[in-house]
C-alpha cells in the first residue's frame, strides 16, 4: 500500500477518534492487522512466499504429455493440470495467512496468480492443438512413397 494513502488513512482514523471521548485501542490494532502486506513480511516470509508463486508457475506450465495426446479435451486436461497445482497456492495463502496479510490482498494475490497461470495454460494448449492440426494436414499433403 502506499505510504501515503496509509498516512492519510491513519490520520483520519486519528481525527475520527478524537472528535469522540472514546478511543478504542482494539479497533486500532484490528486496523494496523488488517494493513499489512507481502511488503511487511520478514524476508524469509517473502521467500516462502514467492516460492510458493513460482511452485505454482511451475507445475502449471510444466509441459506435460497429456498436453499433446491426439484427441485430448484441453478443458478437462486444465481443470486436471489446475487441480494438480493447487497445493501450491494453498501454501501461499497459509504463509501470507501466517504473517496476517490482509484478507483482500490475499484473496487478490491468489485469485491474481490463478488467473494469470489459467491463461498461459489455455495458449500452450491452443498451441500445442494448433500444432498437432498442422501436423496431420501436413502428412495428409505428403505424397505416398
């Protein structure tokens, strides 16, 4: 977050607590909770954090044979290489949870990685049937020997 959207956001929360006589130290620290991001997080934290990202990367675009299979469905091959994967974002999301992320940037940072791999998965696969359509007209159009 930016610091001085934080700044602002503190200082309003500050002028809101004096133009009352109650100052209330739970909701405070529930708010300073509720503003910590990957940023705030120890280094070893980010680590875990960012290998958990790049885990995930990984097993998603990991180029698998089933991805080339003459006839394969390319939604059923996804939901099954995106299930496979999804270990690896439920450790991201216990290590951001573990470090009290906020509950936004967290659901946000997942649903963001899951997306963006869904994505790349669908054009490897698109290609990789591109490829297997081009190959078969291609031995259509040889001459028999």
């Amino acid at each position: 977050m930016n610091k001085f959207v934080f700044l602002v956001l503190m200082v309003s929360m500050f002028v809101a607590g004096c133009s009352d006589d109650t100052t209330s130290t739970e909701a405070e620290t529930e708010a300073e909770v509720n503003m910590i991001t990957p940023a705030d997080m120890s280094e070893q934290a980010q680590n875990e954090m960012y290998g958990a990202m790049v885990e995930y990367n990984k097993c998603v675009i990991l180029n698998r044979p089933e991805y080339h299979q003459p006839g394969a469905k390319i939604v059923e091959v996804a939901d099954k290489t995106l299930a496979e994967c999804e270990i690896h974002l439920d450790t991201l999301k216990e290590v951001l949870t573990k470090n009290n992320v906020n509950e936004g940037l967290r659901e946000g940072m997942v649903k963001t990685i899951r997306t963006r791999s869904a994505r790349k998965l669908m054009s490897i696969l698109m290609q990789s049937m591109v490829g297997q359509a081009a190959a078969a007209e291609n031995a259509k159009a040889m001459p028999a020997e």
